[in-house]
C-alpha cells in the first residue's frame, strides 16, 4: 500500500511541481498575467506564489511534514480560484466558460488538498516512504 500511496502523492504533485517551476522561471510573463487579473505587487506574489506551490510539492512528494505541504497548496488554491479564474466578470461566453472550468478546477485541486491533509494528519504516522510523519494530527 506504501507504494500505492507514494504514486498517488508524486501524481497529485506533478501538477504542482510544472506550475511552480513556471511561476519561478517565467515570472514577468505570469506576473504580467497576474497583474491583468487585478493582483497587486504581481511580481512579487508571483514569486512567493511560487515558492508556495515548490514547497508543497516537495512537502507532499517526499513525505516531509506532508499535512502540512498539503494545506499549502489548500490555500493557493483556494486564493488563486476566485482571484485569478473569476469567470462570473467575463462577457465574453468563450472566456466565460474557460475561466469558470479554471476556478472549479482550482477549488476541486483545493478540495483535494484538504482531504490529503485530513489523511497525512490521521494516518501519516502508519505510512511508509515518508520522512517525517505528520507536524500536526487529527483524531
């Protein structure tokens, strides 16, 4: 089963990990878009949005202090949806309907982020391939 859940958490992260790796190697470009969504300081929130999403990843992928890595990436999710994906202002129904499979993607990304954080916090302690159990526990 430790393998299993090991694969399971290193695809759960994939997405994470390019999007992260974008964020700190293409910031002006993602800034700018940031910046065309209304964010303030978009470079700046680029960069730790960035460091946000490397640090969950790793968290989650190699099993250190995962509950943690998990609600990390929980609150990017949860803050990107409505910031970057708020398709209830476009017109356009083309970008209306793209922006509304972003935001439900981010808030179910985000959904499953809280479930991974309810499982390292009550079973990550009886879980193999991680290095460290959970920083914080439930139940």
């Amino acid at each position: 089963m430790d393998v299993v859940v090991l694969i399971g958490r290193l695809l759960f992260v994939a997405l994470f990990a390019v999007s992260a790796l974008g964020h700190l190697t293409k910031t002006s470009q993602m800034a700018a878009y940031a910046a065309s969504r209304g964010v303030p300081l978009a470079v700046p929130a680029t960069i730790v949005s960035g460091l946000v999403l490397l640090v969950g990843t790793v968290s989650i992928g190699v099993g250190l202090w995962a509950d943690i890595g998990a609600l990390a990436l929980a609150a990017f999710c949860f803050a990107t949806a409505p910031m970057m994906h708020a398709f209830w202002k476009e017109s356009d129904p083309q970008a209306r309907m793209a922006e509304q499979v972003h935001f439900f993607k981010d808030t179910a990304l985000g959904g499953a982020s809280l479930v991974m954080f309810a499982f390292f916090a009550y079973a990550c302690h009886d879980l193999g391939l991680t290095v460290t159990g959970p920083a914080l526990t439930i139940g």
